[in-house]
C-alpha cells in the first residue's frame, strides 16, 4: 500500500463482479433498529422517522428549527446515507413542551413513523442494529461463483474496515488529520483544533481525528489479512480485535503488540497525536460477521438482506462481493442501513437463499 493508500486487501479474493450501485434511494435501504421502545414519558420526545434522499445533519436542523431548540438538543444515533431510504431515531429536548408531531415532522422527503417520550437523550452508538436491504443492478459474473462467495461471506464474514467515505473524498481527511495533528505540536495543535471547531466548519476536527484513528486501525487489519490471521487467534490473542489508538495501555500479547507497533511506526507521529487528542485506547472486533444474511438473484440483479452492529460499514461487506459502479451524481455510500419490509419473492425468475447468519 502507498502512503495513504485506500485500497485494503480483500479476504476472499477479489470481487466476483461489477454491479450498478444505488442509481435509485430505494436500491439502499436501512432500518435503524433501536433495541427498544420509547418509556412513554420523560424530558425528551423520541421520534422515529423516514427519510428519503435527505441527509442526516440536514434533518437535524430542520427539527431544531421547528422545534425551537438547538441543534446541540437534538440527539440520534448514527449518521445514514443521503442518497438512500432510511428510516431512524431522533430526541428532541423537550422538558417543559409539546409539540403537535404532524406539523414538526411536515419535511419533503420525511415521514413519521412514531413518536414517545423517554427520560434520556439518544446518543451515537445507542442502537442495537441497522438492517439492510440493498439492490446490486446489473450484477456480472459467474452466477455459481457468486454464489459460493455469497456462502463463505455468510460462514466466514468480512474484514471489519471503515468505509472509505469515513476518510473523505479521495482521503481528505487523512492530509487534514497529518497536516493539522501530526505535523503540529503542543499550543499550536490546540490552536487549529479550536479554529477548525469554529464556524460553518463545526467541529471539523474530530472529524480529522476520527478519520486518523480508523485509518490506523484498517492498516493494522490490512496486515492481519494479508498475513491470514484477521478471523483467527494470533499466540496469545484471547479475541481477534484490533486497535483504536489513544491514551492508556492496551492489554494485547506480545506478538499482537509487534504487528501493531510496526504498523503504526509505518505512519510515524500517528499514535503520539492520536494519544494528544483526549482519546482513550479502545479495541475494534477484526471480523464483521452479517446477520440475518439473506440474498435473491431477481434476474441479473442480487438483493441482499442483513443486520450490522453499529458502527460497521454495509460497504466492507459488498466489496467482497462486487465492484461497485457509483453515478457520479450519488453520494459515496456512509455506514449501515435497511429497511425490514420483505422482499418481493414473486418475481419472474428469483433465485434465493434464506441463510442465517448469527454472530
């Protein structure tokens, strides 16, 4: 791999095809599976929303507005694609209010799905899955190979990689997190970390430092996959993770700790800056294992059903499968998501598999 280099190994050999990717919002559908239902009374008002080819921060701002809060006092739970049909958890600080949800919720492309009250703001990571639904068109390749990468994705999983679109167009934010933590020390890194926080930039530089943290951790995986060892134990590994760098120390064995750090001193400057951003050492499963993995041939089109954890990219599954052909006209693809409406198996020539995958 190049210096910042985006293109990780693949586990089961390379794509099989070459498929259409999201030309429609509803070829990528995602359903945010909250894990629970709203307790029926507290301070802030849980909405669950539909939202079609509307971005997610835009949303955001349009409920603060109507509601007359702020933005800071709308919460959720993960970011969802713009060029999509997603549906998803708001919370609304309302302690002392109500709010007629027909009119809050009156936005092109928006429909309410349900509305509660809860004693508790929802916060990134709070739900338990994103379901998927997604349409590969005009897929290529050999049916029966595709078919048997179908069935090792679903016995052996992926490679558990950040999207691409965590790193910015063509890696932007890879050259801002080096030129801006990296390359800068002490008062001066604080000073850029507190101007690209300001204005219509709004906190520019977790994104930076995010986007370093995930890089570190994908090369770390890259290696493990070349070497073979992603979805096995290493000597002395209790559990196939790898790392999310930060301050404190991380209780891996020897032989994980030498791929680790030759990994990281291949970025030099990385770990100091990541350990200087107040974050904490944390660890990220290697494997990304799909539940509920379930897939249709509808002609030459592949649909694909399955459940992700949060955080995890819907896009770390699909490259195993097939090379993606994006519109220029669509936004590049951001974590998981679908919806649970069932797919339609009475058409003309539908091959399926309803194979479950737990993990």
């Amino acid at each position: 791999m190049s210096d910042l280099s985006l293109d990780f190994p693949f586990a089961h050999g390379g794509p099989v095809g070459e498929a259409n990717f999201r030309v429609e919002p509803a070829d990528f559908v995602v359903d945010e599976q909250l894990g629970f239902e709203p307790s029926g009374d507290g301070e802030h008002l849980l909405l669950h929303l539909r939202k079609t080819n509307q971005n997610t921060r835009w949303l955001v701002g349009q409920l603060a507005e109507r509601a007359q809060v702020r933005p800071a006092d709308v919460g959720y739970c993960g970011l969802k694609d713009r060029r999509a049909v997603t549906s998803q958890w708001f919370s609304l600080y309302l302690p002392k209010r109500e709010l007629d949800v027909t009119d809050l919720c009156a936005i092109e492309g928006v429909e309410l799905l349900q509305s509660g009250r809860h004693p508790r703001k929802l916060r990134r990571g709070t739900h338990r899955a994103n379901r998927f639904r997604i349409r590969l068109g005009s897929l290529t390749g050999d049916r029966s190979t595709l078919q048997q990468r179908l069935q090792a994705v679903a016995e052996q999983g992926v490679p558990n990689y950040f999207g691409e679109q965590r790193f910015g167009h063509n890696g932007g934010n890879l050259q801002q997190f080096q030129d801006g933590f990296v390359h800068r020390s002490g008062d001066d890194r604080a000073r850029y970390k507190r101007q690209s926080g300001k204005g219509k930039r709004g906190g520019q530089s977790s994104l930076y430092v995010s986007a370093g943290r995930s890089y570190l951790f994908n090369r770390v995986l890259a290696k493990r996959v070349e070497e073979g060892t992603w979805n096995q134990l290493m000597p002395g590994e209790r559990d196939s993770s790898g790392p999310l760098w930060g301050r404190g120390r991380s209780n891996v064995s020897e032989a994980v700790s030498m791929l680790e750090k030759a990994t990281a001193d291949s970025l030099p400057g990385w770990c100091d800056a990541l350990e200087h951003s107040g974050l904490s050492q944390e660890r990220r499963p290697l494997k990304l294992l799909p539940d509920e993995w379930n897939w249709q041939f509808c002609g030459q089109d592949l649909q694909l059903e399955f459940s992700l954890p949060p955080g995890c990219y819907a896009t770390a599954v699909l490259r195993e499968l097939a090379h993606l052909v994006v519109s220029r006209d669509i936004v590049a693809p951001s974590p998981a998501v679908v919806s649970n409406d069932s797919v339609n198996g009475a058409a003309t020539g539908i091959e399926s598999n309803n194979n479950r995958s737990d993990g």
